[in-house]
C-alpha cells in the first residue's frame, strides 16, 4: 500500500476542513483510497493528513497539480511537507 503523509499548519480548522470536504470527490477521482487525520495535542491549527492511495504517482500528480495549489491557498494552508510513504509491513498488537 502507497501513503502520504502531510503536515501542515492551517489558519483556521474548521476553514481548512470545509474545503478538505469539498475536494473528497476529486481526491477519490485521483486515487485517494482513505484517509485520517490528527491534529497536535497543543495547536488546533496544526494538522497531520495521512492517507492511502492507489499509487505515489498518482498523489504526487494530484498533490503538486495547479488545481490543488488553488485549493491549498483557499483553505488557508501554510507551507506544507508531503512525505511519500511505501508500506513495508503491517501488525495488530
């Protein structure tokens, strides 16, 4: 299974979450298969998006497309990391 993994620091949650929201119909069309988030225990605004997708390239096109930019800037999201994650093994403890 493919992941990504992105942290960013958003201006206001409930901003980010209702465009987050909006986009679930072109993250599904471009290969999104799940996802979760978290936020820190200290920072509301401060948001960790970890999801599974069909392939890396996939997310990488749909990441760093001028559509998600776009996106990004009206949801209020500040200078993101995006990790590209292979799943390597997987437990239940």
């Amino acid at each position: 299974m493919q992941h990504v993994l992105i942290i960013h620091e958003v201006e206001a949650y409930p901003v980010w979450k209702a465009v987050f929201d909006q986009a679930a119909a072109i993250r599904k069309e471009a290969g999104e298969i799940s996802y979760q988030l978290l936020r820190y225990d200290s920072d509301a605004n401060a948001i960790v998006h970890f999801s599974a997708w069909s392939s890396l390239d996939n997310a990488r096109r749909f990441f760093e497309s001028p559509v998600l930019v776009d996106i990004r800037i009206k949801a209020g999201v500040k200078a993101p990391t995006f990790i590209y994650l292979q799943e390597i093994e997987r437990g239940v403890l």
